[in-house]
C-alpha cells in the first residue's frame, strides 16, 4: 500500500513540493476539512489538519493513521482519549502563533494605555475630546500565565518598552525574558502585581475557568485583563463583574466561552471591553509556518518513528 499524507488544508504549489521533498516514498493529497473524503482519510498514515466527521474513519481498526500534524495550537477538540488509545501520534501548530498574537496583545495594551479605543469612537462622532488620563507602557508590569511561545515573545517585545515582566506556568522555571516566573498555584500573588494579566493558556481540564471571581479580585485596582488563549478559560460573568465595578478598568478578548459571541451579550455594548473575533493568530504567513513545523517533523519521523516538534504530552493535553 502507499504510504499516504492527507492535508486538509489549502497549499501553494511551494508548499506541497515542501512537503513532498520532505516526504520521499510517501504521497500528498489534499483533502478539505469542511467536506472531507473519508475515502482518501481510510488510507492515510499522516494527516495534516482535522475535520468534522472524520474521527471514526481515522481511529477505526483499519485505519492506518499514525501521525495528526493540526493546524492549530489547541487541541482540546480532537478526540483526545481514542487517539492516545489508538497510540496515534499528535503534533500541533504551537509557536506559529507568536508574533501576530504579540502584536495583538500590544495592541491592546496601546490602545488602553493611550485612550486610542476612545479616540476611535470619538473620530466617528466627530467629537474632539480627551480625558487627560493617557498613560504608557514604560514602567507597566505585565504578567503573563503561560511561559510558552507566545509568553515569551510578549516578554520579549515587553523589554523594549521597559516593562517589568512577571511569568507563571506550571514548573515556575526560569524563562529568558522575564524577570521572575511563579508556579500556577501562586496566581493570585502573580496577579496582584500586574497593571495587565495577559492569559495566554491553553483549554485543559486544569486551565478550565481558572481565570475567575477569586483571581479578578486578587488583581490590581484599575488594571486590564487580556485574553488570547482560550475562551473557556475565563469566567465570563466574573470578568464583566470586576469590569462593572470598577475594579478592572477594561479587557482586550479575543476569545469566548461561546463562539461566535452572541449579538446580544452585554460585553459588545462595555467601552471598556476591545473584543477581536478569535482571529489574534491569523496571518498571511500562518501556512508557511505550519508547514515548516510539519517538514522538520517529517525528517524526525522517517529516522526515528516519531516527530521531534510540539508533540502533544495527552496528559497534559498540550
């Protein structure tokens, strides 16, 4: 049989040859995701992307499926328990995200700290005002949940604006570009520090509704939360509480608990609230990335059997 990649994803014609460079002995296909051939799907052993509908031809007994290369850094859709089971092998997109989500992440911050949010809606009444209250970035403390790519990055380019910069995962290890970086379990201690608490985690069962009552209190008065990891992350309703107070003064979200964010939910109508609809990571130079990460892994797969990239740990489900 011929060993088989499906990618249900779009490619350029450099792309494909990318991979099938990459690739000796095995063929390309590409499928689509919104209405996949799960003929062409029973015969793969790698498959690039997902789709749904898929999960019972690729986890069957016959499917030669041994490798899922997503498109995206989250994974928490997939069938997760049935792949480890199946002993598939799954590899996600983490790290192509990091600059276009930095510069999303600072663009809140711009916004917020120099009043551009309200400018904007003044410029469309033709209103010529300002409060006096702008503010800047020099001197700010960012703390950043999630010390990973995107973490760091935001690290990185918060030197520049010499910004104090405040880390938390789950080790606490050292991470270049911050100046001290605290275990999960000291959250609250991290966010009292910080005049932003930028929430960049991935949706586990761990991560799930971290981000809630206790937390918005336990942060600063007058400081922003912002959000481009995970919707169901955050509390919705204690967020629009600490906003309502007064105790957070806005929120940049790019992510919600429900997606599409409904018309009628009160965070469309909060002038403290910037909200960006779950499209932080896109970028014209998103494929090539992907691509990239996919095309070292294939290396690593042909000589060891298993990728060497952003191999997904199913314990942790990241």
């Amino acid at each position: 049989m011929t060993k088989s990649i499906v990618c249900l994803q779009k490619l350029s014609h450099r792309q494909q040859d990318l991979i099938r460079n990459a690739a000796p002995g095995y063929t390309l296909t590409l499928g689509d995701g919104k209405a996949p051939d799960l003929a062409q799907l029973a015969e793969a052993e790698i498959v690039i992307g997902w789709g749904k509908g898929i999960s019972d031809t690729l986890l069957s007994a016959e499917s030669p499926l041994r490798w899922v290369q997503t498109w995206s850094a989250g994974v928490e859709k997939l069938p997760l328990a049935a792949m480890e089971n199946k002993g598939i092998l799954l590899t996600n997109a983490s790290g192509v995200h990091a600059e276009p989500i930095t510069a999303v992440i600072f663009g809140f911050m711009l916004l917020f700290t120099r009043n551009l949010h309200t400018a904007v809606r003044n410029q469309l009444n033709r209103k010529w005002h300002s409060e006096g209250s702008e503010s800047e970035l020099t001197g700010k403390t960012a703390v950043i949940a999630g010390t990973g790519s995107i973490g760091s990055e935001t690290a990185r380019i918060a030197k520049a604006f010499r910004m104090t910069t405040i880390g938390v995962s789950r080790s606490g290890k050292p991470v270049e570009g911050f100046d001290e970086v605290y275990t999960t379990d000291r959250l609250q201690d991290a966010v009292s520090q910080g005049d932003f608490l930028i929430n960049t985690l991935p949706l586990t069962d761990e991560t799930r509704l971290m981000f809630g009552a206790d937390i918005f209190a336990a942060c600063k008065q007058g400081s922003y939360y912002i959000n481009i990891g995970r919707g169901a992350t955050t509390d919705t309703q204690a967020l629009m509480d600490a906003l309502n107070s007064g105790h957070l003064a806005g929120a940049g979200l790019d992510v919600f608990e429900t997606e599409p964010l409904p018309g009628d939910h009160p965070l469309w109508g909060m002038e403290q609230v910037i909200i960006t609809p779950h499209c932080a990571g896109v970028t014209d130079r998103y494929a090539d990335r992907v691509v990239e990460i996919f095309t070292e892994n294939m290396k690593s797969y042909l000589k060891s059997g298993t990728p060497s990239r952003n191999l997904v740990d199913y314990s942790r489900q990241y």
